[in-house]
C-alpha cells in the first residue's frame, strides 16, 4: 500500500460507507414499537366519558411519537463514508468531513 491514501484505492469501491448494523435494526424495532404503541393508545383512547382522547391530547401524543421518531432516525444514521478524496463522519448531530491530509491516525478500539 502506497503511503498516499487519496490516490491508493485498490481493492475499494470509488466509496465505502461503514456504519453500525445492529443499531439499525434496533432502531427501526423501536420505531415501530412506538408507531404501534402510540396507535393503541390513541385507538383505546382512556381519558374521557367518551372513551376517546380530546383533538390536543391526540395532537400531543403525535408530536411526542414524532420527536421520538426523529431521534431514532438520526440515531439510525450514523455513519462513515471513505472516498479518494476523504472520510465523511456522520453523526446523530452532525455531518464532518475531512480530507486525507487532516487525518493524522485511526484507532478502532475492541474495549
């Protein structure tokens, strides 16, 4: 292997994304944990003498499976991208990129 990383791509695809499989699927287990949870509960409906939830009640139980959805998503998206021309990290909060020449070293811990 050539000391150049950006210009020694042997044996890679153009770019290679690495990201956590396990979490993924985690993720999606738990989106669709809340989507059924948040459907029984408005479908049951406890609250009222109506047996049904008021139109805010339902509205905020949405937005709370929608703030939770979002988060899973974003967790679910963590990835690394590397390419000839650098290593994109994407995170829950951001996404950084960086090129071969600010990259001084990588450690993969097993602890």
């Amino acid at each position: 292997m050539s000391a150049d990383p950006a210009t020694d791509t042997a044996g890679f695809p153009a770019t290679y994304s690495v990201g956590p499989r396990l979490l993924r699927i985690v993720c999606w287990v738990c989106a669709i944990l809340v989507l059924v949870g948040v459907g029984l509960l408005l479908w049951a409906a406890p609250g009222t003498a109506t047996g049904s939830f008021e139109v805010l009640d339902s509205l905020g139980w949405i937005l709370v499976a929608l703030f939770v959805l979002t988060v899973l998503w974003r967790f679910g998206q963590v990835r690394v991208f590397v390419s000839p021309q650098g290593v994109k990290v994407r995170n829950v909060f951001v996404t950084k990129t960086f090129t071969w020449p600010e990259i001084l070293g990588v450690s993969m811990t097993t602890s």
